[in-house]
C-alpha cells in the first residue's frame, strides 16, 4: 500500500477522541502539535507528515493502520 493512497480514518479519530473524552485542543497538546495541525488531521483534511503521525499515534496510543485507510476513489 503506498502512503499516497491512504487518508485519515476520521471516524476512528473521532472515536478514539471521544472514549478518552479529549478534545481535539488536548490532542494537540498531547502530542506537541498546533492546534491548526490536530484540527486539520481530526477532520480529514490532510494526512500528517511521518514524524507527525508519529506523535498523533503516541498520544492516541495506536498505531498509523488503526487511524488510517486506502481512498476512496
């Protein structure tokens, strides 16, 4: 699977948010990232460089596989 052929699995974002009742501000703080950064993974709109997702995973306690999926096309 190539990294251009995969998003943000928002639903499983949201959900890990929500059973950790985080918002998406503590996220952010959490894993040392802008605010502007965890908004814009949270809701899709980018997929996060390498040594960001990395960061986004520690904080969730999960892997990239577990917040990600293959696009839709």
């Amino acid at each position: 699977m190539r990294i251009t052929n995969l998003e943000v699995n928002t639903e499983a974002v949201k959900k890990m948010l929500f059973s950790k009742s985080w918002t998406i501000n503590e996220l952010a703080e959490r894993a040392g990232v802008s605010l502007m950064t965890a908004n814009r993974f949270v809701n899709g709109h980018v997929l996060p460089y390498p040594s960001t997702m990395k960061k986004l995973c520690k904080a969730l306690n999960c892997t990239p596989e577990e917040i990600t999926k293959e696009k839709e096309n």
